[in-house]
C-alpha cells in the first residue's frame, strides 16, 4: 500500500499553521506548544529541533519519547472523520494532534483538551508505570 502523503509533510511546515489557528483565536505559541508535548512526550527544547532538523510527519511522530497515555480518550471528527475510528496507528496519531488543536482554537479549556481526569475517574500511573509502558510500548528513541 503506498504512503500517504502527509506522512511527508515537514513537521516544521504545519507547526506554523497550528500556531496561527490558535492564535487567530486569542490562543498563544506557548498552549500550542504544550498541546503537542504532551501528545508526544518532547521537551520544549526536543520539540524545537524536531522543527529545526524539518523533520516530515512520519518521523516526528516515531521519535516521539512516549505518546501520551491518555491520547485514547480524544474522541470526536477531523475532516468527517472519528478519530477513535482510524486503523492506520500514525494518521490516528496525526489526527489526534490536529483535533486537539482544533480544540484549542474553539476555546477549550487546556485541562479539557489534555484529558486530565478528576482524581476519582482513574489511576495515574506512577513514574515507574510510565517508564515501563514507555519501553513496553517502544516509546524509548535514541536522541536525533
């Protein structure tokens, strides 16, 4: 099966896109940029030289250190599409990314859009459980 061209996207060349939408919408650089850490797991730093080394979409998100636990629970329509619905793991992890901004420029609350729970819906996984998920689940990547 061929791939997908958005998957050969830069990284570098939708960033600016996603900071405008935001912004458009009174948002700042800054929640677009701890949207995305949090889905992926990149430092501020780390996802500043993803951006600097124009890294396509494919490898942006297979460097990720660890996509975040909670990225299931984005449910909701990209482009008449339901998120939970896409088989193909990296477009589910493309849209992912693109529905949160979509959230973010609609005015969602930030702890909304990050899926933070109330203390009594789950149980947060020690730094011990998110380390071992993250080498369980191939989310450890050598450094770029």
């Amino acid at each position: 099966m061929p791939q997908h061209r958005i998957y050969r996207m830069k990284f570098s060349g939708v960033y600016p896109m996603y900071v405008q939408k935001a912004e458009r919408k009174n948002r700042t650089k800054e929640e677009v940029d701890q949207v995305i850490c949090w889905l992926t797991g990149y430092g501020q730093a780390e996802l500043q030289r993803q951006i600097e080394l124009e890294s396509d979409l494919e490898t942006f998100f297979a460097k990720a250190p660890l996509f975040h636990p909670n990225a299931s629970l984005i449910k909701g329509v990209v482009c008449g599409v339901r998120v939970e619905e896409i088989e193909d793991p990296l477009m589910r992890q493309v849209c992912y990314l693109d529905k949160l901004i979509d959230e973010l420029a609609k005015g969602k609350a930030l702890d909304k859009i990050l899926r933070q729970q109330n203390e009594g819906d789950f149980q947060p996984l020690s730094v011990v459980d998110y380390a071992s998920r993250a080498v369980t689940e191939g989310g450890i990547h050598e450094q770029v």
